[in-house]
C-alpha cells in the first residue's frame, strides 16, 4: 500500500489517495465508504455478496456509518433500498442471477418510482442447472425497465463508476436507479491494483443526495405512486424515457468532470475502443472479455492484421451514435454475448441484437456476425478470440450477411452447427421434413 | 418544506385515550366501497398517529379503491409499496430516517413510522417481510394488518386467512363439491407474537371497537420499536352482505369468538372489553351461526358445516391455554389455570365432530 501524490494531467489538481491491492467487490466497497451512503441491505447470494461483507466489516470497525441491513430476501432487500432512497438517503443493493430476478419487481418499481438507487449485479448464470460462474443475462432482465446498466472490466474501473453511478443517478435530469455489472468470479473476486482516492475530491465530483419536493417525510406530505390506471400511466413513462434519453448527455458531462476532479479516467464514456484506428475488423463485447480481447488483438496485430476491439461499458443508455461512427466503415464486425436470447433474432444474445439495429440506419454497414460464449462463468481464452475474429474474416470474406450465431467452445455434438441447423429428431406433428 | 403547526395533543401520556384530535389525517378522496370498514380503520389509525407520520401501504384494497392520481384521501404522506413489502417497506423508511437524524441531514425529532398490509399481502405473501420487521429492533415501527379476509380488491378470492368454507372467486360452491376452501384461518398476531420475542407489542382488534383500535395503534406507537397490530374488517363485497351491516358484523365476530380483543405488550398478554368478558366467564359467546347466517359468502354451509365451525370455534376458547390466541392445550407442566374458563357448556365440541366424521 501506498501514498501518491501526483498531478493530475493538464489541471494542476494535486490528487491525493492511495493505492491499494484489492478485488472488484472490494473496490466498489471503497467507493460506498467515500460516498458516504446512508442504507445498504444486503442478502446472500455468490458472487456479488463479497462488496456487502466489506461493507459491514467497515461499518463495525467505525470507518464508514450507515445503516446496513440483512433483508430475509431480494425483494425486500431491494424495496429495503427504494423506501430508504425515497427518505432521502443514499442507498446501495445488489445481487446475482437468480437473486436479481428474484426481486424483479422490487428493481421495477424502483426504476418506475425514479429513485437513484445504485446496485452491484455479480454477474452469475441463472437456475438450473446452477452455476456460480459469469453470465450476463442477470442484470440483463432488466433492461427495458428504466434501469442505467453498465459492465466494468477492472476493479479500478468498478471504483470510478461507482462515483459516476451515483453523480449521473442522482442528477435532477436522470433520476434512475444504475446497476453496475462486473463479471463474477473474474473481477468479483480477483484483485488489481486500485488507486482509491482520498473523500475530499469525491464530495466534490457527487453532491449531497437531493430528492427536493420528492422528499418522503412529514413536512413534505405528498402520496406517492398513487394509481394512475390509462388517465397518466403513459405519460409517465414518457418521463422516464426522457430520462434515459437526458441520461447520455448527463453521463458525458460527469465523465468530462471525473476527469477534472480525478485527473484520470476516460476519454468516451460509452465504448472502451482498442487499437480502432485503422482497423477493418473489430470484435464488441462486455465485461472482462475485454482484457482477453485487447491481448488477442495485440496477437494478431503483430501478424500484421487490422484489427482492434471495442468493449460497451454503458449498455443503458445503449451508445448508439459512438458504435455507429466507430463501425459504419469496417469490413467485419463479430459480437462476442456473454449471455443469450434463445429464440430471438438470428437466435444470437442481447448484445449482438442491440449493435444490429443500431447498425440498420446506416447506408454503409459492416459484415455483422453473432458468437456465444463463456457461458456459465467458461473461460474465454485469448485464443477463443482470434478464432472468433477468423471466422469473422471468412465469414466477410463470402461477401455476404450471413447472421448464424457460432458458439464458442462448446463440446460433445452441441458443437456441431448442423446439431442447431438440422431438423429435429422428433418433429412436430404436420411438419414437413 | 414549512413545517405544519403541531395541533394535535400530546398523546404520549394519553396511551388509554380520553381526548381525541379533531384532525383528520385521513380524509375524503378515496373510493372505497360503501360501508368499508378498512376504510375506516385508516382514518382511526391516521387520526391517533397525528401528523409527525409516514405512511406505507401495500397493494390491495387500499391502494387501488384509496388513492386514485390526483384524488388522494391521506392528508399524511403515504408511499405505495408492493404487495408483499409492507415489513421492508417500514425497515427502509425507518433505517433512512435514523440514519438521517444521526448524520444531521434531517432534524433529529419522532417520527412514526407505520406500514399497512392487507390479509393477502400481509398474511400471505409479505409474511416474512413482516417476520423480519419484527426481529430488527433497532427501528421504531409499526405494522398494521387490516384484514377483510379475502383479495378484495381483485376480484374476492381466498386468503390465507379467508375464514374456513367461505365462497370466494377461487373457492366456489359446486354441486359436487359444497366447500372448496379448505383453510382454517390463520391468526398472525398470534404467529407474529409467539415467534418474535423482540416484538414489543402485538394486537388485535376489530374495526367494530374505534376506541380499542385507536388505543392499540397509540400503544405500538409509544412504545416503540417492533410493533402488529391487526384488525378485523368486514367487507360488503367480498362478504355479501347489505353494507348497512358492517359494524354490526364486526361487534358480532367479536360476541360470537371469532374474533378476539387482545394485546401483548412486552410478553405481558391482555384481552379487553367484550373479550375479557367472555373469557372471565361473565358473558356468553354467541353461537357463531348468527354471524355466519347473515352473509353471502357461507350461504352454502349445512348444517354440519355450521357444527363444524362451531366446534373449531370452541375448541379455541374451551382448551386453548391463551383462549382465542394460541393453540395450546397442554404443556409439560400440566395444563394452566387460566384455562379454567369455560363461557359457554357447548354440545359442538371438537370430539363430537370427529365422532360425526365430519369432512371438509
């Protein structure tokens, strides 16, 4: 552990803090002690569990105060944090897989209510069979719900957007709840280097919580979330998608302000972009893909490819000018989706069919193919990923928009194509074969 | 946000209510049924609570029928809360509050804190939320549970704590099959009070008692911490009756034991009024066929139905140790006095049902 003090870059702000060896919960953890949050409920599930120890264990040894409560479910855990929230007080939840979903209607009505809670979602697959491992289709649920949602990819990453979750949460435009995704196991639990900066320049980056005449208490008698019924329910969902849409705005600014403050951080808020600057393929993913992403692309540059990688850091509000700009003139493009959307257009996960319709206005568009894996908390390997920017290149190379989705690293006959493209062993009644 | 004058009387030391506000907390605006008696019992609760309150409610009755957009009957603010959130709802808004006060972020001053739930959303599916509120000491709060015995506001199905037999849209009466609701009624005070130790104050009431429901809600209130108080409310809809009868129902559940006065107060347990009458011996329980008799939804009960609900009925103030409250008749250290008392020489017993084979 050590003290630095340094100058931040082009500002002359002498930033203080130290830097210490800590794992992705713990880091976020950090955060909450400099944020100075007022109710934190937590309820066991792995992965994410490990930022709510950290945080009961500051709280009994006097280095943070807040009440911290052990709710006897996610759905109380997470209407827990929207009651307090609505008080006025800075609240924090959180969970994994099949808890997040467990509270569903908890998360809705917090996002519906507008209430800037901030959650951390240890990304985990969902039931059955279990799995502890990373997938992203938890915190993913609740994506049309008025919920900003954002994937980290390092445990310094996890700490600065959890400032920038509450700066951009509470700020009188936005007024919505953020989940922060960070990919379990592979960041919950494994430690980085973090510089954690001192209190002092975070109360300058967040202001106090101010929910104004919202404010849930007595000399404020108001009644909240009356019924509405057909009369206004449209109309205030009209709000919330105003909020969204405010929101990208909003994230720009706090993120030109982190820098500052903090004298470090990103240039694009939305889209972590990798050796983009001549490339004719690029790979798009989520989460810790992109540490294996950026070496494979590194791997491959070295042979004199062009390539580069694109990581989506907020993925609500979707940053669809900036992959737009960043896509429209490449040959190839594979969507790598930690998670899936069985069913859904050209049977591929969430991510790919965001980037695709983001694509579809532009008259130029790049060869789009769909891939799924490390699924269930698999490792994706460096490997994986030069792979998945050859078929990439084979697929371009045929000249044509050919959308079937490849998984990668899948064994046994699952790993045949024919065994999704073929017919079904058994039929249905009245099917021609 | 200018602070309201403080108009109401000092209630602290007026725990027994001699003098009452003429305030209103809980006024008109609501769309409530005719004759709702859980209507009623907001405005006592509000009333007695004064105006240094929040209130939650959960999804039910009084959500839907109370608090239309722009029509809004509480002059205190209330927040909605999910059907099963009434206990959590409480936690968050009370843990804020002490957090607040303690950082200095909000005046340092009492504030009463109470969620209400109904029976489905208290009783049923919020249960462990309640569980929960009741064990965290650390916060001062109250959870009122009115309960008109069915989804009311849906479209009257049966609860948890639908009294056994009742029709009810999920529990018709068919022609091969007369009761389709199989549940004895569960008492959650009760279940509350016997399992929660830290719980200061547990208690049920009735909407037909104003004067008890209005004490028992001051009583949570002053003491603080944990605190149920439950209240029985007879509903026109979901009931069947002519809403001109709903008090009268209410005083009847009471006089005939189906319902039963008490509280418990720092583990010390009390009955009142009609109830303590009848548990000293000094009235006589109605049969429970004159309440049953007058609504709709027990039109289908035979006559062994009748006995049946009687006998269960008896067996709850005859051999229960805690008449009416818990179901215990025997411990190891031999039966208790207190159930010496016997109101009422019944020939519907619960052995003669099972002699009868009486099926459900």
């Amino acid at each position: 552990m050590t003290t630095a003090k340094e100058t931040a870059p082009g500002t002359g702000a002498v930033v203080h803090g130290q830097e210490e060896i800590i794992t992705g919960c713990d880091a976020v953890a950090q955060a909450l002690r400099l944020l100075d949050v007022d109710v934190l409920a937590g309820y066991p599930i792995r992965p994410y569990d490990s930022v709510m120890s950290a945080v009961s264990k500051m709280i009994a040894n006097g280095q943070m105060d807040a009440e911290f409560i052990v709710a006897e479910s996610e759905h109380s855990q997470f209407e827990i944090g929207k009651h307090a929230s609505l008080v006025g007080a800075r609240a924090f939840i959180g969970s994994s897989g099949v808890g997040w979903l467990y509270g569903m209607e908890a998360l809705v009505v917090t996002a519906s209510l507008r209430l800037p809670v901030i959650a951390l979602v240890g990304n985990r697959a969902l039931d059955d069979p279990g799995a502890f491992g990373v997938e992203h289709n938890d915190a993913l649920m609740v994506r049309d719900t008025g919920w900003l949602l954002y994937w980290v990819e390092s445990a310094q990453e996890a700490l600065d957007t959890t400032l920038l979750a509450y700066r951009v949460a509470e700020d009188k435009r936005v007024m919505l709840p953020c989940a922060l995704s960070m990919d379990g196991a592979f960041l919950t639990h494994s430690q980085h280097i973090v510089r954690v900066p001192d209190p002092e320049p975070v109360s300058r980056f967040v202001p106090p919580y101010d929910l104004g005449d919202r404010q849930f208490h007595p000399d404020n008698p108001i009644s909240v979330a009356p019924q509405f019924n057909e009369d206004w329910v449209m109309e205030a969902r009209r709000q919330s998608d105003a909020a969204m849409r405010r929101a990208r705005g909003v994230i720009k600014e706090a993120t030109a302000d982190f820098h500052r403050v903090f004298g470090r951080g990103p240039e694009d808020p939305f889209v972590d972009s990798y050796r983009m600057e001549d490339a004719e393929y690029a790979l798009i993913g989520m989460g810790t893909v992109g540490m294996v992403g950026k070496l494979a692309v590194d791997r491959l540059r070295a042979h004199g490819k062009k390539v580069g990688f694109l990581r989506v850091k907020w993925f609500r509000p979707f940053p669809r000018p900036e992959l737009r700009s960043l896509l429209r003139n490449l040959k190839g493009v594979g969507v790598v989706d930690r998670d899936y959307s069985f069913g859904s257009n050209s049977d591929a996960g969430v991510l790919y069919t965001e980037v695709a319709a983001a694509l579809y206005p532009e008259p130029q568009r790049p060869v789009l193919v769909p891939f799924i894996a490390g699924l269930g908390g698999r490792e994706v390997s460096a490997e994986n990923m030069q792979e998945i920017v050859e078929i990439t290149e084979q697929v371009t190379a045929r000249g044509e928009q050919d959308t079937t989705c490849q998984w990668i690293g899948v064994r046994g006959p699952e790993a045949d194509p024919r065994h999704a493209a073929g017919p079904s062993p058994e039929p249905a009644e009245g099917v021609a074969r | 946000m200018a602070a309201p004058e403080l108009i109401v009387p000092d209630l602290e030391i007026n725990r027994r209510l001699t003098v009452l506000p003429m305030q209103e907390y809980y006024a008109s605006g609501h769309r409530t049924c005719q004759g709702c008696e859980s209507a009623l019992v907001m405005r006592y609760m509000a009333k007695v609570a004064g105006p240094r309150t929040l209130v939650t409610g959960t999804t039910g009755c009084m959500y839907v029928a109370n608090t239309s957009y722009n029509s809004t009957p509480w002059v205190l603010p209330w927040a909605h809360t999910q059907l099963g959130s009434a206990g959590s709802s409480a936690i968050g808004t009370a843990a804020a509050l002490k957090v607040l006060m303690r950082k200095g972020k909000i005046a340092d001053e009492r504030i009463n804190v109470i969620a209400f739930c109904s029976d489905g959303g208290g009783g049923d599916m919020g249960l462990a939320t309640l569980s929960a509120a009741m064990q965290d000491t650390r916060y001062n709060l109250l959870i009122l549970l009115y309960d008109n015995e069915s989804y009311a506001n849906t479209d009257i199905q049966a609860s948890g704590m639908t009294p056994w037999g009742a029709v009810t849209a999920f529990t018709p009466s068919g022609k091969v099959r007369r009761i389709t609701h199989h549940r004895w009624k569960k008492n959650v005070p009760a279940l509350l009070m016997a399992g929660h130790p830290t719980g200061r104050y547990f208690a049920n009431t009735s909407s037909g008692f104003g004067m008890d429901l209005m004490e028992k809600v001051r009583t949570a209130l002053d003491v603080g911490g944990p605190t149920f108080v439950q209240t029985h409310d007879p509903c026109p809809k979901g009931w069947d009756y002519d809403p001109r009868m709903s008090h009268e129902l209410a005083v009847m559940a009471v006089e005939c034991g189906i319902t039963v006065l008490w509280d418990c107060l720092e583990g010390e347990l009390r009955y009142q009024g009609l109830t303590k009458q009848q548990v000293e011996g000094k009235v006589r329980r109605r049969p429970v066929a004159d309440y049953l008799r007058r609504q709709g939804r027990f039109d289908h009960f035979a006559d062994e139905d009748l006995d049946f609900f009687q006998s269960r009925i008896d067996e709850m103030w005859e051999d229960w140790i805690l008449p009416g409250v818990l179901r215990i008749k025997q411990t190891p250290l031999g039966r208790l006095p207190t159930s010496s008392a016997h109101p009422q020489a019944s020939a519907h017993g619960p052995e003669a049902a099972a002699a009868r084979g009486h099926r459900d």
